[in-house]
C-alpha cells in the first residue's frame, strides 16, 4: 500500500484507521427483531474470538431491489427500533443504508454509521447531508466507477467537514450479470486518506443473474476475503446468514454463518502477516 496517513477514528468501541482489522457483518435486510438479536450476536461472537472489532450491519430498507415483489425489509421506523435494541443488548455500532436525504437525520438518530449504496455514490445532495450528520458515513464505490473517480465523492463529504469516512470497494460491472475486483483498487482509494473497506460479499453478486433476483457465488468469498486483507484493506463488509437459502435478500453470495469463525481467524493472521511487514 502507499505510505499515506490516515488519520484514526472511532465508532463506538471501534476504531478505523488505526492498523486494526474491522468486520463489518450481519445479515442483508432486518427480517425480524428476533432474527436480528440473534444475528448480531452470534457474528459479534465469532469476531470477539478472533480478536476483531466489530460493526453490524443490516439495513431496514432494501430499495434498489430486482423485483417489485422482493422483499424490502420492515421500513425505517421498525427497523431503527431493531437497530436500537442491537446498540443496547449486544453493545456493537450498528451500520445501515440511507436512500434519501429525508432519511439521514432520523437514522443518524440511531445508526453510528450512514451507509450510502453504490448506485447512490454520485448524489450529491446525498452525500453531503450524510456528511453534515455528525455520524460516520460509508460510501460503497459504484459499480461504474473507476477507483481513482471515487477521490471526487471523498472531496464532497470533506468538503462540509466530514472526518469519520469510509470509503468501499464493492467490485465493478464487468459485461452483463457479473461484477470483478481490481485489487489496486485499494492501495489507488487508501491514498486519499479514508480507511477502506472491502465488501467481499456484493462483490460475488450477479446481479440481475437469475432473472427475477440477484443471483451470487458465495463459494469465493474466502478467497476473495484473504486476497483483499494482503491488500491491506482496514475493514472486510461481508454479509452472514444462518440459512443462506432462506434468506429474502442477498442469500446467493452470503457467507453462512457457519464459515464465519474460521474465516476471521485466518483474516486475523493475514492482517497481522502484513501489517507486521509494514505493507498495510
């Protein structure tokens, strides 16, 4: 990776920026309050054992869907108390999507992180009023963008002093129904400054592949994990469901829960590995 400074910040009981490794995990849509509370504190369980830091992520609303008849989860007002209850019964920060600028001051009201989805990189106006929240905030790099493109949407968020930044790679369109991951993608974003995320899970999408919904290839996203962390990268997004196959969103490319644990145990040695040599 360049020598580029990044300056630390926290979230809650993370910190980003700092030489450690954050997973960033939970399953694609909140399904229920108890489905929820169960998720967070399983995959809170496996990241506490591997010695990581952890951040879950679900989002209450899902709406660049294939479908009209997909599920979209439980709307942001039940989906905010769900949130909430994760924040106080389990103690992680809590991550979710914002669509709209109208979201960002009552999810700021919860979530310690503002994601904003790939196909939303570019709004401005979005991207800006998740900046003035006062809350961290995750931009996922969209999926037409080239790496060194996404240095303009960091500039928006610094520009009305946002700090606390993520910044994500989450693969790029390549043909139709498939996605690839340009590994200098994370040594060109680093040298913005922003800790940068790799998002192993949406990068195995194929979009729009089984016609009525987004199809995936969960079976490489250890490789594609392990590939990422040699890059350096300071946090792995990745998406976990007890049941892949009954999940209502995104169970194609999910990582099953069961895979989890021994997952971020070898993310844990490689990050080491690297960060030992001073390549991170």
């Amino acid at each position: 990776m360049a020598d580029v400074q990044v300056k630390p910040f926290s979230v809650g009981n993370t910190t980003f920026g700092d030489g450690r490794l954050t997973i960033i995990a939970g399953p694609c849509v909140i399904e229920s309050r108890e489905h929820a509370l169960m998720m967070a504190r399983e995959c809170s369980a496996r990241a506490r054992n591997a010695g990581l830091d952890f951040v879950y992520k679900s989002s209450f609303d899902k709406a660049n869907r294939s479908s009209l008849q997909s599920f979209r989860g439980l709307g942001m007002e039940e989906g905010l108390e769900v949130l909430r209850q994760v924040k106080d019964e389990i103690g992680a920060p809590v991550l979710t999507d914002i669509h709209d600028v109208s979201q960002v001051a009552p999810v700021a009201e919860v979530a310690d992180i503002l994601q904003i989805p790939a196909f939303l990189s570019r709004q401005t106006d979005l991207v800006l009023e998740a900046a003035r929240s006062g809350r961290a905030v995750n931009i996922k790099k969209g999926q037409f963008l080239a790496p060194h493109d996404a240095r303009n949407i960091v500039d928006k968020a610094r520009a009305v002093g946002c700090e606390r930044l993520l910044l994500t790679e989450r693969g790029v369109s390549f043909g139709y129904n498939n996605l690839v991951v340009d590994m200098r993608s994370f040594p060109i974003m680093r040298e913005f400054g922003v800790p940068i995320v790799f998002d192993v899970t949406h990068s195995l999408q194929l979009p729009g592949g089984l016609g009525h919904a987004t199809g995936g290839q969960s079976e490489y996203i250890e490789p594609l994990a392990r590939a990422g962390v040699a890059c350096g990268v300071d946090a792995v997004f990745m998406e976990v469901h007890e049941c892949p196959e009954r999940a209502p969103s995104d169970g194609p490319n999910a990582l099953p829960l069961e895979r989890m644990e021994a997952l971020l145990m070898i993310l844990r040695d490689i990050h080491k590995l690297v960060t030992t040599r001073g390549h991170a």
